[in-house]
C-alpha cells in the first residue's frame, strides 16, 4: 500500500542552498551548472526541480506538459506555438506558464531568477543550437523538420 503521508518541502530552504549560474548558454553542462538547481522530490511520473541562473538554456521538448513558476526575477520563455517562429512570453516573479506537451522551447533571463519545475525530465528530447543537421536524427523525420525548420529561423548559420 501506498504511503498516505504529504512530501514536505521548504523551498526556501532549497533555494538558499542553491548559487546563481550567471552565463548560461546552450553549450553549458551539468558540470558546469553544478549547486544552480536541485531536484526537489518525485511528483507523479517525474520530478520537481528548482533552480538559479542567468542566461539562455537549450531548446528542449518533453512528452508532457512542464509546469514552471519564476519566484524572483524575470525569465523570457521562447516557444514554437505552430508552424511560424518562436513567440516569446516574459514571466516575472510570481508567474507561472504551463508549457504543452512536445513544444519545442527554451529560457532566457539576463539578470538571472529562481524558480521551480515540474517536469519528466528522463524522457525529455533536447537539442541545442550549433548542432549540424546530421546530429538532428534523435526523432521522426517529422519532428527533425519541424525542429531544423525552428533551428533554421533562429540561426540560419547552423546548417
């Protein structure tokens, strides 16, 4: 039987231990970005993340929809919507976006904020630009066209 006890979690607490990571980018590793985030606690079939950083992160998609709340600061969601370009949407503090399942989308924030995730992280499809487009070859041929079609009118170089 199936533990009838509540997760507590001080988000507080969590986040004081956290540093920001100023200088984010899509090339940026885990090891690099190591004691900016934390995973929080499983909620359902994934998991809770909060983290601190400034910068631009990878273009990612889940097979889920990813609830995100910015607690302090100011971060820019960059989303592909439908077939045109990415539409962007600024998330100040106390603001929360829910991003559909399979959008393709990333984040952005010069000065930097908290937040937190729920997320399906291990089954997450990320990309990040600079990839050629023979690396590109992770999903349906469906889904790399319309991902190198967003890669494309973002950084025409790539390619």
């Amino acid at each position: 039987m199936e533990s009838r006890t509540p997760s507590i979690i001080d988000l507080n607490a969590e986040l004081a231990k956290l540093t920001m990571f100023r200088g984010l980018t899509p090339q940026t590793t885990r090891a690099e970005r190591r004691g900016s985030g934390t995973q929080l606690g499983p909620y359902r079939d994934g998991i809770l993340i909060a983290g601190k950083s400034a910068g631009t992160s990878h273009w990612e998609t889940h097979p889920e929809d990813e609830l995100v709340h910015v607690l302090e600061g100011r971060k820019t969601l960059e989303i592909v919507c439908d077939d045109g370009p990415p539409k962007s949407f600024v998330l100040r503090a106390g603001m929360m976006a829910v991003v559909p399942q399979g959008a393709w989308h990333r984040f952005k924030s010069a000065e930097g904020g908290k937040n937190w995730r729920a997320t399906l992280p291990l089954r997450s499809a990320t990309v990040e630009l600079g990839v050629r487009r023979n690396i590109v070859s992770f999903a349906s041929s469906a889904l790399r066209s319309m991902m190198l079609g967003v890669l494309l009118s973002i950084s025409p170089s790539i390619c």
